[in-house]
C-alpha cells in the first residue's frame, strides 16, 4: 500500500506545481496586458497629438490640426455601435452646447462612417478615422491645446465620477445618462 500512497502524493504534488506555474502565467499575461501601450483606453495627458487623418461626412480628405483656432479643441472619441456612446449623447450634446463659444468641439468616430446620429449634435463636427489612431476603446475626451498636448483627458461615459469631473472643469451641469438607449 505504501507504492499506491506515494503515487498519490507524486501526483498531487504535480497537480500542485501546474497550478501555480498556470495561476502565475495568468498573472503575468494580464499585467502585460494592462500596461501594453496598444490596449491604451486614453492617450494620456501632457502627451502630444500628431494631427488626425481621416474624412469629413461628405467624403473630403480632412486632418485634425490643433492651432487653427483660439480655443482649445475637445475630442469626443466614439464608434456609432457603441451603447455607452449612445446613452452619453444627451450629455455630449449638453456639454457642447454650454462650452462651444469657449472650446472647438470635435467627434472622431473609429468607425469608416455614419451613425453620428445618435451620439452627436448635428452641428458638432465630425472626421471618420482613415489612418491609424491612438485610441482603441470608445467613449473618451480629450482636451487638447493649439500646440496638441492633451490637457485633460476622460475615459468613458458621463457618470460617477467622470461626470463630476467634467462638470467642474466645464463649469456646467450634464444630465444624468440616457439608460433607455442601447444597440439594436
């Protein structure tokens, strides 16, 4: 009975050592993927913006130049498919409404086209990304001054904190987030 028992512990003991090599794998792919500059969910602040590449809704090439204008320039990144764009709309909307005599205001959309429907005013400018650009997930904001430094930048949806944020840094209140709105 001895062979059988020390057979047993053998195999545990193996069982034991996969695990944790599996367990610290685990971990170490996760950390690399959370500081990959390719995951990046927001260019981060005090970094510099080349100019962005893309389309105008009518089809023109157009680029994003940052010192065309007085003001500093708010980026709103968003994809037309994106429920959390969506239910922000009435907030950008809001937002751009109280700060555009102060601020540029600017929609990229990653998506090729369309859409901008229902996430921007109308009267908010919008470029569709042709070119490669340093944002990956959808909603951000950015500020960013003439000389393409980002000033400020707010990843997601108007709620929580990030709504209390942009209130405070606008100087304006935004309407709590439209629930309703979803993807079909």
């Amino acid at each position: 009975m001895a062979a059988p028992q020390r057979f047993d512990r053998l195999l545990l003991a193996l069982l034991g050592l996969s695990l944790t090599a599996n367990v610290s794998m685990a971990l170490w792919a996760r950390a690399r993927v959370l500081q990959s500059p390719e995951r990046g969910s927001t260019v981060q602040v005090g970094s510099t913006l080349a100019p962005l590449k893309g389309t105008s809704e009518d089809g023109r090439d157009v680029a994003l130049s940052y010192g065309t204008d007085s003001r500093p320039v708010v980026l709103y990144v968003f994809s037309p498919s994106c429920q959390w764009c969506q239910r922000n709309a009435k907030s950008v909307a809001a937002l751009f409404r109280a700060a555009r005599e102060r601020y540029r205001f600017v929609g990229l959309s990653l998506s090729s086209r369309g859409g901008r429907q229902e996430v921007l005013p109308r009267e908010l400018p919008v470029i569709y990304a042709t070119e490669r650009v340093p944002f990956h997930s959808t909603p951000q904001t950015l500020v960013v001054g003439q000389n393409g430094r980002v000033l400020r930048a707010w990843p997601g949806a108007y709620q929580g904190a990030v709504k209390r944020e942009i209130e405070a840094y606008f100087a304006t209140t935004l309407p709590s987030l439209d629930m309703t709105s979803h993807a079909g």
